[in-house]
C-alpha cells in the first residue's frame, strides 16, 4: 500500500463515484441484451474497466504535464462523442468517408472548443460537451428506433410534437445505450483531474480568436454549395435515414442548416412565373375534371387527413386471414378513389398537411424542411382561403395538443373560424391512448351539425390520431393476421388491426352522411405509411419484382377517396402526388378554381407525381430527384412555387 500511496494520490468522492460507474457497468453488462460477441468487444470490456478504476485516483508527479494532458482531453473527448452517437445507432465508423468522419470530429470539436472559450476550464468544457451529445446520442436512436431515422435539422422547431406523440412508443433501454452513459460518465470523471486553464487576459482572447477563427472556416465550409455538393455532404432527399447512415447523425444534422431557407430558383422573376401559370392555364386540359349534378349546389366539403391510414400492398401483395379494408374497397358509386404520392413516411405529418392544404410540392423545399414551422406566414395561398370566398364556415379539428406541429398558429393564418384540440374533445372515445376515430368522426358530426344550424355551407378539415405510430401495446390484441409471409410482424398485424378499426370508422361516417339532406363532399387520405418492422417491407419489396425506385416510390403511397352523396363521375387514379389532390377536390364539389389550381390541372396531364421522391410522368415513367429537376416543367413549377409561396403571387 506504502507503494501505491507513493504515485497514487486517492480521493474518497471520486473513489465512490469511479465504484459506483463500475458497478453500473457490470450490472449493465451482465443483465441488458447483447446480440454480439467478439474479441474487439471484449477488449473494449476490459479497457472500460481499466478507465473506470483509474478515473477515481490521481497519479503523483504528473502535474507537469497537467496542460497537456488537459489539452488531449479536449482534443479525444469529441472523437469519444462521435463514436457513441454512431455505435449506439450500429453505424459503423469504418464504413464511412474519411471526409465524413473529419467533418462529423470538426463539428463536434466546435461545440467543446466554444464551450472552452466561453469557460476557460477544459473540465467544465469537456463534462458539459460530454452530457450534451450523450443526451443528444441517446435521443437519436430513440427518435430512430420509433420513426425510423433519427433527428433531423427541422426537429428543433418540433420538440413539443415529439413530447406530445412519445408516450405512443415503448422505448428500450439497451446496452449500448448503458453503454455511451457509463463511457461519458468515465470521460466527465478523468475530466475532473483537469486543473488547468489558460492565465491572463491575453490567453484568453487568443482562445477566442482560435475558436472565431475555426467556426468562419467551418461556415465557409457548410455554407459552400459548391463543396456541399460534388462531396454529397448534402442531406438526401430520396432515403433519409440513408442520410445519416452515411454522413454521420450529427453531420447530417447541420449540414441541414444552410438549407433551412429557400432561395429563389435560377432564372426566377415575378413575370416570368406568371408567364408559366398562364400558359399552363390556357391549355384547357380535361384531366382531373369531374362531372357532377349539382347544378351550381356547393356541397358541405369534409377533408379527412387520416394518421397513418395505408394500404401496405403497395410494397408487395400479402394475404390476411380477414379484410381490413372492407368499407373503402367498397366504396364505387359516387367515389373517386386511388393512390396518392405523399412526402413523408412514418412521420412528419404536417409536411402532407402542407401539400394538401396549399397545392405546394416539398421537393422545392430543403431536405428535412418543415413549412408549417418555417414557411406559412398570414398572406400563403391555402385551401381555406378558397373556400371562404366561396362562402364557406370552416373548422379545424385535431385531437392532439395545439402546440403540435405549430398547428395553432398555422391554422389561425389560414384563417378558419373554429379550431379544436384535445382539450375541446367531446367524445374522448380511445383506442391504445389516442382517440379513436370513431370517437374523432362523433364530434366531427356534432361540430358540423352546430354549424349548419347557423351557415349555408361548411367546410371541415380534420386530423385523426388513432393510428399513430407504437405497435407495440400488449394490452391491444391484433385480430388481423398475415398469412402468407416467412417473417413474424407483430407490430405490422397490430397495425393492420388498426386499419379495420378505421375503415370500419368510415363506414359509419359515410353511413351517417348519405342520409344527409344537402349535399356533402368527403375526402380522406392518409398522411403516410406506418414505421413497422422494416424486415417486413425487406421481404415484401424482395419477392415484389419492383425496381429499386418503385420499391421507394411505394413505400410513400397512401390510399385517398372522394365519396359524395350526390352523383359524381366515378373514376380512378393510380398514383396522383398530393399536391393535386385539393384540384380534384374543388372539381368534385362544382367549384371554381384559382389561377394557381388551374396551372395545377395543367402540369398534372404531364407530370401526374411530383413529390421529394422523384416525379413520375403520364407514361408512368419514374425520374429520381436528381434527374426530375432537369425537366423543363420541374423547373417551372419551382418558379411558379416560389412566386405563389414567397413572392406575393396569387
């Protein structure tokens, strides 16, 4: 002991503390699920034991090299971070650029360098840094196991929404994820023997200058488009949970940022998009018409943007031992159904509510982009805007927190009269924590029944939640089964169970409507396809014969319907991206469309899809992002966009 005393200075606190971490680390070795077993991980095992008994002592005579020991502690620590966030997602580093994983260490680095300046403590720098990405690591691959990718640029503005939705989710706590807790722990608790810190004002402002001078040479970089691009350090469009995989979460997370903001496109000018709308306009096309008897009538218009509401068998056939889509598949006389291109999958609900609500395409927009939070202002053209000149009363309704999505304020600039949320429920009917939406389709009912007592017409958008994603409830049992499939889906099955509920739903919505004396127009479609096993839709799109960029294609299609209880031509459209979808809706109800809307019906008869996936033309040819924004029409449509969205067009 004499010895050790000799070159070993303990401390009782950090002595605790160092035990306490080696006992949770064992714990979690021995007792959280392991699904590895190799000679790189046992070596690990022994070197964090190692780590955890030296964090708690202190070694005599090495105070001449405190500073630089302090000063490699800065310089591993962020290395440290950027191996835990991409492990504990099972993104191997060595499966990554060179320049992506430099670019991933000098963001993180920025972070701890700032912190630096800011503190003059490498101990405060590193311990705050260290708490900072272990909680932001963890919170990605929570957000990545429940959407399937992790979080993105825009989820700054959307924390609210994320706390409203989580309680949806069964979150497991893993061993890796013990794991990058007890590795920062250790980190924090070497940091603690860090004493130095840079003396006189001069050092101080000289780390100010190195830190000022290192974030302009990182703006010059991130803000380069030039670089961004021929490095693909850009955030994809077309996969994203692709993105992260090969970036780094991080890195994709702020090389998302320069592109929050929307410039305008080459070529741009107020003239020159009123110029495309018209000439769009004058062509007189057909497509998208609709016949109907109503002579003049306005219809009561009911939109329905249903949760998660899809029809799998887009991304292969599979059989089930019962129907689940019985009513909607019924649906023929005085319907016009099909399938709908939205641009969004497992979440980011409010990105098709944009599409459908403004006829505006998100493929213009920045990857991870959210107009709801960034874009909508008073003056931005909607669907309400139309329908009030044509005298419309119109509702919002959401079971859900208001501060959701920025819905309040959104919904407030389009102006409806009435918006309600959770709180304002009446009928709090509940299926697996959510409302249902039998219970959303009651007040539904009652909402449009107390204002038909005062207005000639009305017009109610809604926004169901019941079948939010989580499949994973034990207490709500799955009577629709998969029959012809090798895997075991049981959080697909739950879902699919959810489906019969809803469509069951509708038939009741529609059953109570048809009866209805003036004439009622209701749409549904589906926001996007559920996060669900993703070995179901491996082995789905395996034995589907589609190209790789049909099997992406579908994997964002969702079933749409347009059912009046008066006489509609009946039809039916394979694919039609959302964008279009509010066209068809004034064209079934008998009433006029804008200047923007016709232009609309116009680019539809070439280009059917035109979504963040890729456009498909009339020939039902599929272009990939990259190719799809060559096209003549592509780019004026981004024109016309612009001009309609930012530049005061109407």
């Amino acid at each position: 002991m004499k010895i050790l005393e000799k070159y070993i200075e303990m401390n009782k606190i950090r002595g605790i503390i160092s035990a306490v971490v080696l006992v949770l680390f064992l714990t979690a070795w021995e007792l959280l699920p392991k699904s590895f077993s190799s000679t790189y991980t046992h070596v690990e095992y022994v070197l964090v034991l190692v780590l955890c008994v030296l964090s708690g002592v202190k070694f005599k005579g090495l105070e001449k090299y405190q500073g630089a020991f302090c000063i490699i502690l800065l310089l591993v620590s962020p290395a440290v971070c950027l191996f835990n966030t991409e492990r504990v997602v099972k993104n191997s580093l060595w499966d990554m650029t060179f320049l992506m994983v430099t670019l991933n260490y000098a963001v993180y680095f920025l972070v701890f360098l700032v912190l630096y300046a800011l503190t003059n403590r490498i101990r405060v720098a590193v311990s705050v840094g260290m708490t900072v990405f272990t909680i932001y690591s963890l919170a990605n691959s929570f957000v990545l196991e429940f959407r399937g990718y992790g979080i993105r640029t825009s989820d700054v503005y959307a924390i609210q929404t994320a706390m409203n939705v989580s309680k949806g989710y069964e979150l497991t706590f893993t061993y890796k994820r013990a794991y990058i807790i007890l590795i920062a722990l250790i980190v924090i608790l070497i940091a603690m023997h860090c004493e130095y810190r840079a003396k006189g004002k001069g050092s101080r402002i000289l780390a100010g200058v190195v830190t000022l001078c290192y974030m302009l040479v990182l703006y010059q970089v991130f803000w380069n488009d030039d670089f961004m691009t021929d490095n693909y350090v850009k955030p994809y469009q077309w996969e994203i949970a692709a993105s992260a995989e090969y970036h780094g979460a991080f890195l994709d997370f702020c090389a998302g940022i320069p592109y929050l903001s929307v410039e305008s496109p080459q070529g741009y000018s107020a003239a020159k998009a009123k110029e495309i709308e018209q000439t769009y306009m004058e062509k007189e096309s057909d497509v998208l018409s609709v016949e109907t008897d109503l002579n003049g009538k306005k219809p009561d218009v009911i939109v329905i943007m249903n949760e998660s509401f899809s029809d799998l068998r887009r991304n292969g056939g599979f059989t089930t031992d019962q129907p689940y889509l019985e009513c909607y598949e019924s649906l023929q006389e005085n319907a016009i159904r099909g399938y709908t291109s939205v641009p969004v999958f497992g979440g980011l609900t409010a990105n098709s509510e944009f599409e459908f609500m403004t006829g505006f395409s998100n493929a213009f927009f920045p990857a991870g982009a959210l107009a709801y939070q960034s874009y909508v202002k008073d003056s931005t053209p909607n669907l309400n805007d139309c329908m009030k000149e044509q005298g419309y009363y119109s509702i919002f309704m959401h079971p859900m927190s208001s501060s959701g999505w920025n819905r309040k304020n959104v919904y407030a600039s389009f102006g409806f009269d009435e918006a309600y949320y959770l709180p304002d429920w009446q009928n709090k009917e509940y299926v697996r924590g959510a409302i249902s939406d039998r219970g959303d389709y009651k007040d539904l009912i009652q909402r449009y029944e107390d204002a038909k007592e005062e207005n000639e017409q009305v017009f109610l958008f809604n926004v169901t939640m019941q079948n939010h994603g989580g499949y994973m409830d034990a207490k709500y049992g799955s009577s629709v089964h998969i029959t012809d499939m090798e895997g075991y889906y049981p959080q697909t099955e739950q879902y699919l169970t959810l489906m019969k509920e809803s469509d069951q739903a509708l038939k009741e919505l529609i059953d109570y409507f048809s009866e209805a004396e003036d004439p009622v127009l209701i749409c549904m479609f589906g926001d996007h396809q559920p996060s669900v096993e993703q070995e179901f839709y491996d082995e789905l799109q395996s034995r589907s014969g589609y190209s790789e960029v049909e099997k992406q294609a579908g994997q964002y299609q969702t079933p749409f319907i347009l059912y009046a209880n008066y006489d509609i031509e009946e039809q039916y459209y394979e694919n039609i991206s959302l964008n279009y979808l509010q066209v068809l809706l004034m064209e079934a109800a008998g009433l006029p469309l804008t200047d923007y809307q016709s232009y609309l019906k116009g680019l539809y008869e070439e280009y059917p899809v035109v979504n963040v996936n890729g456009t498909m033309d009339k020939e039902g040819n599929w272009y990939e992002w990259t190719q799809a924004e060559e096209l003549e029409a592509v780019e004026e449509y981004s024109i016309v966009q612009y001009w309609q969205l930012f530049g005061g067009g109407k």
